[in-house]
C-alpha cells in the first residue's frame, strides 16, 4: 500500500510540474547604463519590444538582435499598450497636464517603419481603454467600444470586464458584480475564451460569453501563450516591496504547470512573442526566454 501511495503522489508531482514550454535560453537583455526598464511589450514577431522607464515617462522600441533604443515618445507610457499584429503599428497612451494642472491622455499611434506618429483619440480627461486590430487603432470608453473589430475585444472600465463583439459591447461578470474588481482581460488566440483575474480570488479562464469560468490559481498579470497556454506571475510581497515572483506556464484545462524562471530573479508582467517570452524585473532589468515547444 505504501509503494502504491508513493507512485500516486510521485504521478501527481510530475503532473503539476510537467515541462510545458521548452527554455531553450535565458537572455539579459543590455540596455543602456542607468536605463531601468518599468514595463516592456514584446512585438507579436518576438523581434523587437517597446520598455517604458521607471524614473521618467517616455516610450523606446529595443531591438533584440542589436539592442538598439529608438525614441517612440517622450511622454508615452506603457500601461496597456498594444502593438498591431502586422508588428508595425504601436498604440500608446501620452499624458500631459493641462494649465488647469490636471493630467489629460490623447491616444497615439506610431508606424514602427515610417517612424510617423498620429492621433488615435483626442486629448481627454477620460482614461481611455483601446485595442489594436491589425494596424487599425480600436478604443473603448465607459464600456462602450468605438470601431470595428475582426475578433472580440476585452476591456476593463471602473473594475467591472466587457466584451465587445460586432460593434456590440456588453458587460461580462463571471463572478458577479458585486463588490467585485476585475483586472488584466485578455481574449484569446482564436476569441473562444477569455482570461482575467479578479481581485482577491485569482486567475480564471472563461468562454467569451462568461459562462463556464474555471479557476486557474494566483497567477497575475497572465497573458495567453496559446489558445491552451497561459503564462503568469506567481508573485508576493510583504506590503511594501516584492519578496519573490517567478514565472508560471499552466495548461489552462488541467492542474500542469511549469516554472519557467529560477530564485534568482523576480520575473515580473510577462510578455509573449512568436517564440519567446519577456519579463522585467523591480530592479529594471529585462529578460527574454527564448522558447520552443
């Protein structure tokens, strides 16, 4: 009986950490000395990505094979930002502060080959929500979704998650309203479910109607790797700063997982290319997984 448990319990062990992506290498990315990264957004190639910094606003797009900075925007940030699936076209939030002292964003774009930059949205007071369908710039304001879109689009407004299909958008709570707040809505490869997480409850997986949601455990800030993939961060703190986070790479319709970085760094907001995975650390550092399956 003892030689059974132990081979159930050996089962279920390599069952939670089986290998799931295959890290082929880890990279540090070199950036400029005194260059610390805040956020970085892989192009959907893996080719290049676009790092805001931590002490100062401004966008730069990094090219991964030579490391080169290119300057996108002084006064970008990289909260939310959407490169285009054609890999040409960065949409971004820029803030400023107006003679009123209060901060406005305009949404802009800007054409990763010409270098042009336009507006997306006028300058507002709103913060607005947005999208990117091929190099077409989409917005949502107040849950109510501007444009056209060839896939469903998830965004989040006031805490609460919608979903936005043929010009259509609704109001999609899986776990009710209520005294809920949800956050990081991602739709995945193919429009069929949605990943999010919800304040004090953790990571789930839903259809894109809502129904069906199926916990997924603690991961944040997770984005889908492929349509049965997700990758996130299993992170802690004591309050004040970070005391640990590793990346976690889970099956989304089973208990496997894999741990995709060691101790040694805090893998922070992972970002997925064609075939590797960023993350940034609180020190500013910038990494890249280069991945096979």
């Amino acid at each position: 009986m003892k030689k059974i448990l132990l081979g159930l319990t050996l089962l279920v062990s390599l069952g939670m950490n089986a290998q799931i992506l295959s890290v082929k290498s880890t990279t540090k990315v070199a950036i400029p000395a005194g260059v610390k990264v805040s956020t970085a957004q892989l192009s959907p190639d893996g080719k290049w990505a676009v790092i805001s910094h931590q002490s100062s606003m401004g966008l730069d797009k990094i090219d991964l094979s030579t490391n080169k900075l290119t300057r996108i925007s002084d006064t970008g940030n990289g909260f939310d930002l959407k490169i285009s699936g054609d890999n040409n076209t960065v949409i971004f939030r820029e803030s400023n502060y107006g003679t009123d002292k209060r901060r406005y964003t305009t949404l802009k774009s800007v054409n990763i080959s010409t270098g042009a930059t336009k507006v997306v949205s006028p300058t507002t007071r709103d913060t607005r929500v947005f999208a990117t369908d091929a190099a077409k710039a989409l917005k949502a304001n107040a849950g109510t979704f501007v444009g056209e879109a060839t896939r469903p689009v998830a965004s989040i407004n006031r805490g609460s998650m919608y979903i936005t299909q043929n010009g259509i958008t609704t109001l999609v709570a899986p776990q009710g309203v209520e005294g809920k707040s949800y956050l990081w809505p991602q739709v995945s490869p193919d429009g069929k479910k949605i990943l999010y997480f919800v304040v004090g409850e953790g990571c789930f997986v839903c259809n894109i109607d809502g129904s069906n949601p199926v916990a997924q455990g603690v991961l944040r800030a997770s984005v889908w790797y492929d349509n049965n993939t997700i990758v996130g961060m299993d992170h802690k703190d004591d309050g004040v700063k970070t005391t640990s986070s590793k990346l976690i790479a889970k099956r989304i319709n089973s208990s496997t997982t894999q741990v995709l970085t060691t101790s040694s760094v805090k893998a922070m907001y992972p970002s997925v290319g064609a075939n590797n995975i960023s993350f940034v650390t609180p020190q500013g550092e910038f990494f890249v997984l280069n991945i096979s399956k």
